[in-house]
C-alpha cells in the first residue's frame, strides 16, 4: 500500500478555447500552474480559495476527469493518466450543487444503477444501499423521485452514491453549497463520521468554519498555486501580528473601501454583505489603532456595531488570498 | 449492467413530459405524412409500406435524438461525469443509454402502426407477422448499436444537438425508410449500402409486405451494426481520453 493516498507533483492544466470560424481567436487560461501536495492515507484534507482558484480543476485532475497539461498525480499510489481503471476503482466524487442525479428516478433506481456502474456485486447491492440510505438518512424517502427531494437530501444522496463501491479516497468539491445551514451541520457530521472509519477525504469548499472543524490540515489555493499548507492552527499565523476591526455598516462604497484600505497601518479590507447590511473587516498592525481613521473615513455612512477582535482562520485566509491578489496586480502594471 | 442500465435509462427517459408529448404527436404526424405522401403517388395499395416506413423513421429519430440527445442530457443533468468515471470500458458505460433509446423508438414504431389503423384505416396485413416480430426488435437492436457510434463523437462535442438535427432527414431518405432507394440519385447508393439503417428498413418491409427474404437483409443489418459496436467501443475509449484533455465532459 503506497504510503500517501493522494500525491500531486508540478500539476498544471491549461484551458484551450476557440471562438469564430471565419476568424478564430485562441484563447488559454492557466487554471492550475503546479500544484504539489502530498495526502496521507485516513486523513481529511481541506482545500480552500476563491471562485476560480483552481479547486475544482486540481480535483479533477486528480480524480481521473482531466488529464493534466504537465505535472503527474497518483491515488493510491497509481498513475491519474496511466491507471485510470485502478484510480476509478479506489475513488468516489461528490459535488455541491442541484446537478447529477436522475431526477426522475427514485433515489434507490439512482443507487441501484451506480452500484452495477461502480461494480458493486449483486448479492451486496441491497444490504450496501440500505445501510447507505441509513447513513445519510434518507430511509423511508428512497423510494420517492429525486426530483421532489430538497437540496440538502440531494447533497446526503450524492455522498450516499459516491461511497457505494466503498472508496479509499472521496473528493468533496464544495459539498455544503447552496445547503441550509442544519443540513450543512448534518453534512459535516456525515464527513466527519466518514473520516473517522480511515476514508481518506479531500475537501474543497469556501466556508471557513467548515474547513476549520473538519481538516486536519488545509492548503490555500489562489491563481493556481498552493499559496498556505499546514493545520489550521499553523496557517492562524499568517495573521499573527495583527487586529482586526468590525464595522457594522449599511451604503459603504467601493472608493470608501480604497480609502479605507489606504490608510496607514492598514494591512486588509473587505466587506461582506450579510443580510441587509454589510460588514467591514479591517486587519492591521497590531501595535496600530486604526479605528478612528476608519470611523473618519466612514464619516457619513449609517453604521452599526464596531468590534475590535483577534484574528481567526477566516483572517489568515484573507490575508493570504489578499497577499496573491496584491502580487497579480503588481505583476499587471507595465513597468 | 447493460440491461440495468437500459432499464433505469429507459425509465428515466420515459418519464420525460417533453419524451412523452413527442412519443404522442410525432407517430400521428409521421402517420400522416407517410399516408399522404403514398395517396398522391398513386399508390394507395402500399399504405401499410408507408405506415411502416414512418415507424421506423420514428425508430431511427429516437435512437439519433437518444444517442446525441442523452448524451446531451447527461452533460446538462451533470451526470456524465459521473457515469464515465465508473470505473468501466467507456462503451459499456454508453451503450445502455443508446438501447434505451432504442427500445422507447419500438414504442414509436407501434404509435404509428395504431394511428395509421385507427385514423386512415390501414390494414394490418403482415405477409410474415412472425418475420415481422423479429425483424423490427432486431433493427431496433442494431439501430442501438450504431447508436454507440453516434454517441462515441456527442461524447466530444459540446454542442451534439446541433449534429443530431442535421442528421435525421438525410439518413432516413437515404435508408429508403419512406422513398425506395432506386428513386434516389446513384451516388446515394453506396452511402446507403453500409448504413444498417437501409437494412434494417429492407428487412422489416420485407416482412411486411412479402417483397423478399427477411433474414439475409436483417443479417446484414445485424453484421453492421456488429461492426458499429466494436468500432463505437474503440472510438469511445479514444473520445473518452480526448474529451478528458478537451474538458468537454461537463458544461463548463
């Protein structure tokens, strides 16, 4: 048995496109641009990044789905390109979203025609669906059509279909998507549950609280490159030596946000929108105090409550997707 | 698997309003057409010719649209990644989807034996009502298989839909399903000579009308679409591994 489930050397993939006929024009974008890691057998691994950090394109690379443009990638100790049928075999694929299923079939048929897919033998077939049905708790709805299901039964029958062969690996790409968040809990606890029985589980996902309860240990992923890897105590410490300021507010605009990002001490500004308002996260210095140049640059602008707190994973992550961010673009400006 | 997997493809398909409404209007249309057209041909003596002749056209759509159309519908429902990454021969993977498709276009054939009786009063007169019953399973099983051919280049296309819809008039005018063969330009000929189509057609014709041997016909059809499954099985493994370095399995 190799000694890594997942291993990942120099992984790169290159998207070609071609639009016109008469007068085409090529275009390429590097969604992946070497990727190494390395996944131990048992371990529940999180990958985190923004929208279009090359998540979902490194796990399908590894996962058989893409072959890759350089670089090499082995499950279990075989080849993604190579050993195909042998990586198949060891590995399930559970996606977030409402696509995927036969939503026309009960979720048993759906079971039932993966299982022949996936080779599970005939004798086992009933007792395995049974006993996955139990696991996501879908017993008693199995025979209804998936098409009346809810988002969340859809994610649980998802993960029920993506263990039927009882894979040593499963990628989870952005499994807690569009989930409310008691089905999202429940979600977590069936990973967690998964993990605990020695499934090696590769995670991607945007949710911070997430990656942080379930993976041991996580690796950043922005344009392309594994920018962080450790425990999530580990990547806390690319936030060390800073604050963080939380100003509750309603109308802020984009140029209040470069200002407010200009100011001296000031390491990061976001804002997140949460309900009707909107929340700005300020990191700074930690021997800085910027609240009342922020407050100033607020001036005129409803606000609610200001809170000054210590950095959390969520922070380190910004700080480090913030820092490749602010890289890209100085790499953008023609000298 | 194969017959698991045509069953569940089948239902699915089935279940479809947008399948259903079809499987209801287009025999009734195809009827009707291949009535009229005989009628002012002067050959009303061949109605159950031309009533056959529209089943299968329906046959043959079905398994085009099911062939291009699944595969499409895979892409869309998000599950063709998912059922090529079992780990199987890609072919053995596809080929239930085309016999699904296959055995939904037996339905069309007889839609559109029972509204040519019911709307315009043709005879149900088989020269070889047990020919008949082999002849047109066997064509829908062939037409399946040629189906897996069809698929191995929807599989690589984004856009198959667009392939399918140029497809069904030209290859059922050149099969002779509706307008014998002989009417048709002479270059016709050999196309229609390696498609099991054209045989498939001749055979089930055959049994219906006594114009000929059943069996040689529907051997050749069969020996097609044979050769079909093995060279659908090898593009389908090639397809599969540029559709995986083209990105074309999903969407987007």
């Amino acid at each position: 048995m190799s000694e890594y489930a997942i291993e990942a050397s120099g992984l790169r993939r290159t998207y070609r496109s071609r639009t016109g006929w008469l007068r085409p024009q090529r275009r390429e974008v590097q969604a992946v641009r070497g990727v190494d890691l390395t996944v131990g057998n048992g371990e529940l691994f999180g990958l985190l990044g923004p929208n279009g950090a090359g998540k979902t394109t490194t796990i399908k690379l590894l996962n058989t789905l893409l072959i890759p443009t350089a670089g090499t990638a082995r499950i279990c100790g075989f080849d993604v390109v190579g050993q195909t049928r042998e990586v198949r075999r060891r590995i399930g694929y559970v996606f977030g979203g409402d696509r995927g299923l036969y939503d026309r079939l009960s979720a048993r048929d759906n079971l039932r025609y993966f299982a022949e897919l996936y080779g599970v033998p005939g004798r086992e077939q009933k007792r395995r669906i049974a006993e996955l049905l139990e696991l996501v708790r879908l017993t008693g709805r199995e025979n209804e059509r998936v098409e009346s299901y809810s988002r969340g039964m859809r994610q649980r029958l998802h993960i029920a279909r993506g263990l039927l062969h009882r894979p040593r690996v499963l990628f989870l790409d952005e499994p807690s998507i569009g989930v409310d968040p008691v089905a999202a809990r429940e979600l977590r606890q069936t990973v967690a549950e998964l993990a605990a029985t020695g499934t090696t589980v590769l995670l991607t996902t945007h949710y911070m609280a997430e990656a942080d309860e379930l993976c041991g240990r996580i690796a950043v992923i922005a344009g392309g490159r594994i920018q962080a890897l450790g425990t999530p105590a580990e990547l806390r410490h690319h936030a060390d030596g800073r604050r963080v300021l939380e100003v509750e507010a309603y109308g802020v605009t984009d140029d209040r946000l470069a200002v407010i990002h200009a100011l001296p001490g000031v390491r990061e500004a976001s804002l997140e929108v949460v309900g009707a308002a909107q929340v700005l996260a300020v990191q700074s210095d930690a021997r800085v105090d910027v609240q009342a140049d922020v407050l100033r640059a607020l001036d005129g602008v409803r606000l609610g409550r200001v809170t000054a707190r210590q950095p959390t994973l969520e922070d380190a992550y910004v700080a480090i997707v913030n820092r490749v961010d602010g890289r890209r673009a100085a790499e953008a400006v023609p000298a | 698997m194969i017959a698991v997997g045509a069953l569940l493809h089948a239902k699915q398909l089935s279940r479809s309003p947008f399948e259903i409404a079809t499987a209801l209007i287009v025999p009734v249309v195809q009827a009707t057409l291949a009535v009229y057209l005989f009628r002012a041909g002067g050959e009303p003596g061949r109605m159950l010719e031309a009533a056959v002749g529209a089943g299968l056209m329906g046959v043959w759509s079905s398994v085009l649209f099911g062939s291009g159309g699944a595969i499409q519908n895979q892409r869309w429902l998000g599950t063709l990644e998912m059922i090529m990454l079992a780990p199987r021969p890609p072919a053995l993977v596809i080929l239930p989807i085309t016999l699904a498709t296959a055995l939904t276009g037996t339905y069309a054939m007889a839609a559109t034996l029972l509204w040519g009786r019911l709307l315009y009063g043709i005879p149900l007169d088989f020269a070889d009502p047990v020919a008949f019953a082999v002849a047109v399973p066997g064509c829908v099983v062939g037409l399946g298989m040629f189906g897996l051919l069809l698929a191995s280049t929807f599989v690589l296309l984004r856009n198959a839909n667009a392939l399918t819809n140029t497809l069904e008039y030209p290859i059922w005018l050149v099969s002779g399903m509706l307008v014998p063969i002989t009417v048709l330009p002479g270059w016709t000929g050999p196309i229609a000579a390696v498609l099991p189509t054209t045989w498939g057609a001749r055979a089930v014709r055959e049994a219906a009308t006594g114009s000929g041997a059943v069996w040689p016909s529907l051997g050749v059809c069969l020996a097609i679409s044979i050769g079909c499954l093995a060279a659908g099985a090898l593009m389908m493994t090639y397809v599969e591994r540029r559709a995986r370095a083209a990105a074309t399995l999903a969407l987007a």
